[in-house]
C-alpha cells in the first residue's frame, strides 16, 4: 500500500511531471490524460460542480463513509460510471489538462475556505464534507499515481 502521498500541489505536480502522453498505466484502460482529466473532474464533483447522482442505496453510505477513515487503498481495475476510459479528452495535450488540474485544485482549497461546513455530493460514497473530500482524495489520487507509476 502506498502510505507516502501527499494531496499537496507541489507534490502532485512533481509527481505529474513524470507523465508523458505515451505512459501506459499498470492496470486499467486509461491514457495518461485521461487519468489527470479524471482527477479534475473529481476536484469539480467535490466542490459541488456537475450533474452527480447517488448510485449506491443509502443505507450503505455510513458504510463507505466508514472505509474513508481506513488505510485500505482504493481496489484495481474498479469500475465507476462517471469515469470511462473512452470519456473524449477536453485537453489538447496532456500539459493542459495538467494545468486544468492544477487550477481544480486550487479551487478545491480555496472553495472550502470560502465555504467550511459545505458539503458536496458523490455518487458512492453520498455527502461529504472538506476532511472527507481530503480523504477521499488523497486516497484516489494515489491509487492513480500508483497506476501509471509515478509513486
């Protein structure tokens, strides 16, 4: 498991820089843009942009919730209806959708300080608040890194 990620910019760009359009993932379908363009979209889900629906019953969300709080890594190869390998890039090239990221993520900190006690919607795992969201990212950004090699 990877315990060393850190949901810090400069971290993740470092780690981003590594990335070249050509970089095949471990597992999974993804290009390389494709992943990053999927983080973003994640940093949008989480400060309450897009159209999201809960997916899974409610009585298993305290359940989901719960595994936030884990060190249980994110399972290989799971599948997800908001993020399909064959979603269309929006991206020109991986540099810019690394960019978009960054902007994303800026957002997401500035979003949270402006607005503390919101909540915003994910389709698995049901309302989350900031300390969610961070754990939920840091989680997913590192079963990502892990995937294409960049921790």
């Amino acid at each position: 498991m990877i315990t060393t990620f850190q949901l810090d910019l400069e971290f993740m760009l470092a780690g981003l820089s590594k990335l070249k359009t050509e970089t095949v993932a471990n597992w999974g379908q993804m290009s390389s843009q494709r992943m990053v363009e999927h983080l973003t979209d994640c940093l949008y889900m989480s400060i309450g942009l897009g159209d999201y629906k809960l997916e899974v019953a409610e009585d298993r969300i305290e359940r989901m919730q719960a595994w936030l709080d884990t060190d249980k890594p994110m399972a290989k190869d799971i599948q997800v209806s908001f993020a399909s390998p064959s979603t269309p890039l929006r991206n020109d090239e991986l540099e810019t959708a690394i960019d978009e990221f960054t902007d994303a993520f800026l957002s997401f900190l500035e979003h949270y300080e402006n607005h503390p006690n919101q909540k915003a919607l994910h389709p698995a795992y049901g309302q989350l608040n900031y300390s969610q969201w961070q754990r939920l990212h840091n989680k997913h950004f590192a079963h990502h890194f892990e995937q294409f090699g960049l921790i």
